[in-house]
C-alpha cells in the first residue's frame, strides 16, 4: 500500500495544456492586418509566457511596448516566479498538443504567406471550441447545481487565460529572435 498522495503535475495535464494552446491560437495566429503570425517557436515563447505572466511586463517592457495591468494573483505564484523554462526548450509537449489538435479537426496551417515557415491557427472546428471554453452562457442546461460551478470556474479561469494571451498581442509581430534575446536577458536578470 502506498502512502504517497497523488500528485498531478499541471505541466503535463492534457486537456488544460490543449485548452491553453487553443486559446492562444484563439487569440494570437493573427495580426492586425490578418496575416497568420505564429510558427512554432513563437508559439512555444507565447505558451511559456502565458503560463508564467510574471515574465509578460518584463518583456514588453523591453520590447519597448506599453505594460500591462496583470492581476497579481497571476504573477505572484510560485509556479509564475520560478525560472521553469522546460517549456521553451522540450518541443515534444507542444508537438504533441498540436499533433492532436491537428487529428481533432481544430488546426490549421499557412505556408503560403512566408513559404519559410509554418504558421499555426485554428480551423472552424478550433475556433468553435476555444469559444465555447470561455462562453458562459453555453451549457448551462441541465447541469447539477455543483456541476454548474466548476463550469463556471473552468470558464473563468479560461476567460483570464485569454486575458493574458490577449496582454501579449503587441509582441506578436516581434521576431523569434528578438523575443528570444529579451527572454535571456530577463533571465539574466538585466
């Protein structure tokens, strides 16, 4: 009989870090203009950013962009202000993220606009079920009262996952080296 208790790492919990991805994708595959922006590495820095928010003024602030109003129950948590950089450096979770979200219908890639790169953004299908993790109005009908709850706590943990995401659009048309250079140095603490 073991008496370790269970312990789930949220690194490599599938649905959330699926739902993360998808909401990036959501929110950021596009520029302003309307061409697909994020490749692969761009993605990952994004990913990592949104899962580490204390890291996202920092680096605006040195991409010379405006800062912004981040909550600190974001920035001020153990896992935000640890220097984990796994993310930026394993590409097999977010391959695989992408891998299965490629076979569910919900993504889709443009190698027309810079024949260079691939660019990632959701289909209508990806599009349908980022929506649907931050709607609160849907799904409401014929939930337990308890249920309903942790719907609703699902949806606002999303809906500020989006938030942050959304913090990051000024940084989208940043080159990958650019953002990897202003990830070092925030690294290096300059």
């Amino acid at each position: 009989m073991s008496h370790n208790l269970p312990y789930l790492l949220i690194d490599d919990d599938f649905p959330l870090n699926l739902s993360i991805v998808a909401l990036i994708l959501y929110k950021l595959s596009f520029s302003v203009k309307g061409n697909a922006v994020l490749e692969f590495d761009k993605l990952q820095i994004f990913l990592y950013l949104v899962k580490n928010p204390s890291k996202i003024n920092p680096m605006l602030a040195l991409a010379g962009k405006k800062l912004l109003p981040i909550k600190s129950q974001y920035v001020f948590t153990i896992e935000s202000l640890s220097s984990n950089v796994d993310v930026l450096f394993d590409r097999s979770k977010l391959k695989f993220l992408l891998k299965h979200m490629a076979a569910r219908g919900m993504l889709e890639c443009d190698n027309v606009t810079d024949p260079k790169s691939l660019k990632y953004y959701l289909s209508p299908v990806g599009i349908r079920f980022a929506e649907e993790l931050i709607d609160f109005n849907s799904g409401g009908t014929g939930e337990s009262p308890s249920r309903s709850k942790d719907n609703e706590y699902d949806k606002s943990y999303f809906k500020a996952t989006l938030d942050v995401a959304e913090g990051l659009t000024s940084l989208q048309t940043q080159s990958v080296n650019k953002l990897n250079s202003y990830l070092n140095s925030i690294f290096k603490g300059i």
